[in-house]
C-alpha cells in the first residue's frame, strides 16, 4: 500500500536568510514631507498605514501630495481609489495646491486670460504625472482586490484609498456588524499591501468624541472599528493645533518599525498643502 507524502508546513529559517541575502532591502518612499520622512524614513512597502481625521483637516489632501511627490520625484506610478470624491474633484484640489487660482473662480469657471493660462500650466503639469483614479461607484472589496491586481501587474507601486469607512459589502453577510465589516476591510488591504509589497495607504474617519474638548486624538477615537488600531502597521492621526492655527499635529500614534511621536505642521486649507514640518520636542 503506497503511502501519501505530506509536505512539512512553513519554511526553515535557513531558506528564509538565502532569500533575505539576495533580496534588495526595504524599499521606503519619501513622501516629500521632510519631518515625517526624517523621522520614518518614508513609507515602507509592504506596509499599511492608515492616516485618520475628522472631517476638512486634510486627509484626502495629504495623500494626493504625496502621491504627486513620489510621481515627480521617485518618477513611480500610484493608484488611489476615491470613494469619496470624484476625480474631478481631485484634480481641482491639485490644480489648486498648483496655483493661487481663487477656488470658487475655478470651480465656476469664471477666469480671467491669465488665470486660464496658470490653469493650464496646471493641468499640464499634474497630466503628466503618473497617477490613476478610481472613482468608480463600486466600493466593494472584490472590486479594489481586481483593481489592485491589475494595477500592480502594469507596474503601479503605491496605492491609496479613500476612505475606509465609505466601502459597501455589496452583498455580504447582512448580519455583520458595520464594525466587523470595516475590520474585514481593514484585514484585506494589509494583505494587499504584504502580497503586492507596496505601501497602502488607508484613509479613515475619527467619531466625533475626538474633536470634544482640547484633547488630541488617539487611536481609540478610530470610528466604527478597534480592528484598524489592530491591522494597520502605521497609523497617524491628524490633529488641528488649536493653539496656533493653521498648523496640524501628525500624531504618529504607531509605527510597527520605528519611533512613535508627533511632527507639527503649516497647512494651507485653501490650497491643500501640507509644508513647514518640525519634530515636537
């Protein structure tokens, strides 16, 4: 009687230093922000870093430059997936971060000559990057795993969504609860982030307990679900600095191989630019 060979599960350690040996190292991504690349070193593939806010401190913002950053200056491809803005809407932003366009003018479309041709100059410049959108009204996660799949066999190397909260279960088990749903998300773009070795940069809303008081946030404040303090390898929480307007705290509330701290910041709400940071002593 033959006897079925069973394969022993994991590797030896052994297998794992040849490999580590002959791979390149980490690969980190400046994001253009030069406090919190000082301090981080960047955004490390293979990792998920959820960055969370209330509402109007600069989320969506903040992604868009660093994905504008790592197309100009590390000349790679980024993916975001915008659930909650259009990609006209996302272009307007960057148009405005570009130029001193007054924003109702532009979203009017009442310019001047000159103004129509910074506009332009505009245009063409974030035309060129290479960044794509997906502002696809499917937010379900089948869709972003075929996405992703996609996106990263045609050679994008950073992907973003926003927000994590937004995403539908498109016909999953009706009887999850809105928190155990956002968990499931969370797992699945950490996963991806691991397999596809690219940084997934995740973006997530705080309750409104975190904007009571004078208190900063923490990543207890993270709305609907304790699962993304759990999954997320970094997280940073954006926090208005009350006491010297318009700046904003990065809360650098975990960060799985490094320092935890705080940066401050300038940011321009008209423009959506984050500039100026500096390490909290």
């Amino acid at each position: 009687m033959k006897t079925r060979k069973s394969k022993f599960p994991g590797r030896h350690i052994s297998q794992i230093a040849v490999r580590y040996h002959r791979d390149r190292p980490s690969r980190f991504y400046k994001t253009g922000i030069e406090a919190l690349d000082e301090y981080t070193g960047g955004l490390p593939s293979g990792e998920m870093t959820l960055i969370a806010a209330r509402p109007g401190v600069g989320k969506t913002a903040l992604v868009m430059q660093i994905m504008e950053y790592i197309g100009e200056h590390h000349k790679e491809p980024s993916g975001i997936f915008s659930v909650e803005m259009s990609g006209r809407s996302l272009v307007t932003r960057m148009i405005l971060a570009r130029t001193t366009l007054p924003s109702i003018a532009l979203r009017k479309g009442e310019l001047t000559q000159r103004q129509l041709k910074e506009r332009d100059r505009a245009l063409e410049e974030i035309g060129k990057l290479p960044i794509y959108i997906d502002d696809s009204s499917i937010n379900t996660i089948p869709h972003i795993e075929n996405a992703v799949a996609a996106w990263v066999k045609h050679g994008i190397k950073v992907l973003g969504l926003d927000y994590v909260q937004l995403l539908s279960p498109g016909g999953g088990d009706a009887s999850d609860t809105r928190a155990s749903f956002i968990g499931s998300c969370a797992r699945t773009m950490k996963r991806l982030a691991k397999d596809m070795d690219v940084p997934f940069i995740v973006l997530a809303q705080l309750n409104r307990e975190s904007s009571k008081g004078r208190r900063p946030p923490t990543i207890a404040d993270l709305k609907e679900s304790g699962d993304l303090e759990q999954v997320a390898d970094n997280i940073i929480l954006l926090n208005p600095d009350q006491d010297n307007p318009p700046a904003v705290d990065f809360l650098l509330a975990k960060w799985r191989n490094g320092p935890t701290g705080i940066i401050s910041c300038d940011f321009d709400g008209a423009r959506g630019h984050f500039a100026s940071l500096s390490n909290e002593e």
